[in-house]
C-alpha cells in the first residue's frame, strides 16, 4: 500500500496509551505462554514497534504512560518523546483527558503503519469520528474531532463489544464513524500464532 501524503497541517494529534513492561504486570494475559518475562519483553517490541509508525506518520504525538515515572519511560524511550501521566481511574477516564482533536491508539497492534495512522488522520479532517475495529471486537483507534466523554464512560474494557458499544453511543448523538481497516491484537496466547516473528 502506498503511503499517503500527509494531511495538510499538522494534523489531529496521536495519543499513544503505553504502560512500562514491567514483569508480572504487563500483558498478564501472555504470561501462562511466555511466562512474566516474556510477556514483558514482547509488550516493550510492541510499544517500540508502535512508537516507530507513530513517528513515520510525521503526526504530532504524546505517550500517555502509566506504570512507572515518566523519567523511566524516557530512558527506554527517549528523552525528545512528550510523556504525560495517564491519571488516576479506569481506562475510560484516563483516555477522556486527552483533549479532541485527538486520534487515540494503544500498542497491541504489531500491523499497525503509518499509513493507517495518516488514513485516521486524512478522514478526521471530514468527519466527526473515525474507528479502527479490532479483530476481538474492540478497536485499535478511535479519533473524535470534538471531546464526546460519553464515549467512554461505564464501556466494558476488554470484551468484545466495545467497538458495537462505542458506535452505538456515537449514532446516539447522530454520528457515524468512519470505519478504517480492521487490524488484530496481540493480547493473547492463542493470537501469537499469527506473529511468530514477535517473540523468535
């Protein structure tokens, strides 16, 4: 797929969600697979693979880190990277502070490009609300042109209707997202078949 130009001006910002890759706490999901190690050696590839195709897109971004101080993560990271403390709360709370226009992604993905990411970007520009559906029923991103906290208030986070839901609440206020490419996560053991390179 050819990469898209860049969106004329700077674009709607990209909010990378990333926690530390600490052992035992991060991906607990894999760990009955690759054991604590493992699973956080494979969550730090995945946030640096992600943080590299947030970079390419040449969109403005932030990490909104939790997990450890943002001093730690501009060790692993880089000290250029804007760090900012995801906050106290649920997932929906910590994602609702990052102020529209926004484009909205985690680091589960190991397909994700910039060109996706441009994709989002390009039909912000027309459109009130863009999804990037997951394969598990959740989604990969979400970008709203304008803050709509009910997007994120009581969600069920980790099932497989939080993409149904999100939309169903988007269509309550008479939007209809933009639908992107459907892309998988790498959450649990029985997704690492389709990335064997992740963890060789």
């Amino acid at each position: 797929m050819a990469l898209l130009h860049p969106v004329s001006g700077p674009g709607p910002g990209i909010a990378l969600f990333a926690r530390y890759p600490t052992p035992g706490v991060a991906k607990t999901r894999l760990i009955p697979a690759l054991g604590e190690e493992g699973a956080a050696a494979l969550h730090r590839k995945l946030v640096e693979l992600t943080l590299a195709a947030v970079r390419d897109s040449g969109l403005p971004f932030e990490v909104r880190v939790t997990g450890a101080s943002p001093a730690a993560f501009a060790a692993w990271l880089g000290d250029t990277v804007s760090l900012v403390p995801q906050g106290d709360g649920d997932l929906g709370a910590r994602l609702a502070r990052v102020e529209a226009p926004m484009l909205l992604i985690g680091s589960d993905c190991p397909d994700l490009t910039p060109t996706h990411l441009l994709a989002a970007a390009r039909r912000l520009e027309t459109s009130a609300a863009v999804i990037g559906p997951a394969g598990d029923g959740g989604y990969w991103l979400l970008g709203l042109a304008h803050a709509l906290p009910e997007c994120f208030q009581a969600m069920p986070w980790g099932t497989d209707t939080v993409a149904a839901e999100t939309r169903a609440r988007l269509a309550a206020v008479g939007i209809t997202p933009v639908e992107l490419d459907t892309l998988h996560d790498c959450d649990r053991p029985e997704d690492l078949a389709r990335w064997p390179w992740l963890t060789a």
